[in-house]
C-alpha cells in the first residue's frame, strides 16, 4: 500500500485565497445579483463581459500612468500591452493601498483577480479593483506530467 501524495502546501494557500477572494468579493456584489463562480485565463474574460469573474495569468507588463489626471496602473496578462488578453486596472485611491507600487510588485508574477469584467475603449477587457484583496499571487499552474511508464517489449 503505498501513502498518498503530500500536498503542495503554496498551491493549497493559493487555491484558499482565491476562494476566500471569491467569497468576500461575491458578498460584496451578492446586493447587486452578481456570483463569482468561475476562473478563467485572460484570453476567455471578452466571453463573460458584465460578469464578476476570477481571471488568472501571468503580468508580463505593467504601466502607472503617473503624468495623467486619473493616474491609472494598468496590469497586462499573458501578453504586453497593446496586445494583453485582459489588463487589470488600479485607479489612484486604490493604488494607495498597496503595500509595493503594483507595477513593480506584480510584474512576472502569476496572479489571479476576481471583479467584474469590462471592456475599455479598445474593446479589450479589463477587470478593475477597488480592493488590493481582488488580486492573489501565486505559482502558475504545472502541465500534467508527459512522463509515461510504458510496458516492457519482447522480442
């Protein structure tokens, strides 16, 4: 009998977090008849406009629009701006309440955030936080293994 496999505790921490994420945030949006249910990878967010989402990928660019008069952070998953899947969007009271500015902080790091899904005036789709709680940084996920034991052949 062989013993089970040890969790990967980060993995476990990460999963707990989204799904804590989800429920406080799904509390918040429960008045306005929104759920969080599901997670998605940036290139699937345009198919759940309007919807309160948890969108995951990498942040592979980043810009703080400090000379403009909103002063917007903008976070690009899976691919660099102007091509990004989805971009998670941090206006300036809210930025104020990171810890590390979110542009140097997320930059390479996997990330899931949970909102409601939004075009901007490209037609891409962008979730924006009001709360540093909406994003989880995590591992990104492993591929299953292509390791495969194969049966020993007789001539």
């Amino acid at each position: 009998m062989t013993s089970p496999k040890p969790l990967d505790r980060r993995r476990v921490r990460l999963c707990l977090l989204a799904i804590v994420a989800g429920c406080g945030l799904g509390s918040l949006f429960a008045t306005a008849g929104v759920k969080v249910m599901q997670t998605l990878i940036g290139d699937e967010a345009l198919q759940h406009l309007g919807e309160t989402k948890t969108v995951c990928g990498p942040i592979v660019s980043a810009k703080y629009l400090k000379g403009t008069k909103r002063r917007l952070t903008y976070l690009n998953l899976d691919r660099p701006f102007p091509k990004q899947s989805c971009a998670i969007v941090i206006e300036e009271p809210t930025r104020a309440l990171f810890k590390d500015a979110p542009e140097v902080a997320f930059t390479g790091k996997w990330v899931c955030v949970t909102g409601l899904i939004r075009t901007n005036n490209h037609a891409m789709a962008e979730i924006a936080v009001s709360n540093p709680a909406q994003i989880v940084v995590g591992d990104a996920p492993t591929p299953p293994s292509t390791n495969q034991t194969t049966a020993p052949v007789n001539p």
